[in-house]
C-alpha cells in the first residue's frame, strides 16, 4: 500500500487526535519501510551474527513509537531528541 506525500503528518495529527483507524493505517506504511530498512542494514552485517530482522524492527518501531507519543505529550522539542543515533 502506497503512501502519498503528507500522509504520515496527516496521520500523525489523526493519531494525536485518538483515531485508532489512523494509528492502524499509519503503521501498515511504516512496518514495511523499516522492513526493507532493517534488511539492508542486516545484509552489511558480518557472517553469523545473531541478530534477526524482525527483532531490529520491532526495537525501532518501539523507540519511534515512544518518540511520538512523548512528542505529543510536548516531552520532545525536535528531531534531535528523537532516539536513534
């Protein structure tokens, strides 16, 4: 499912707003993208190691899920407290 330009800001507010409709649709965008993220990050890895895609993704989506709420909540002021390095 494709996402057209301004959507995930459009979701965003829906979510800030309550709409669990809005949290669903936001997270079939996002999910995949971290996907096809976490599987290029993993192929640069070395041989062997023990770390598997889906725990990579669900640690970023947990950080970004909490990123959002707090920004929300006006705990984060901009992208440079967000919590990925």
């Amino acid at each position: 499912m494709e996402s057209g330009p301004g959507e995930v800001t459009q979701l965003l507010e829906k979510v800030r707003a309550g709409d669990k409709q809005a949290e669903n649709r936001l997270f079939e965008i996002v999910m995949p993208q971290l996907r096809r993220l976490a599987q290029a990050i993993l192929n640069r890895e070395r041989p062997h190691h023990t770390l598997q895609g889906t725990e990579l993704v669900n640690e970023v989506y947990l950080r970004l899920a909490g990123a959002i709420t707090r920004m929300f909540h006006g705990e984060l002021k901009g992208t440079a407290e967000l919590p990925f390095h």
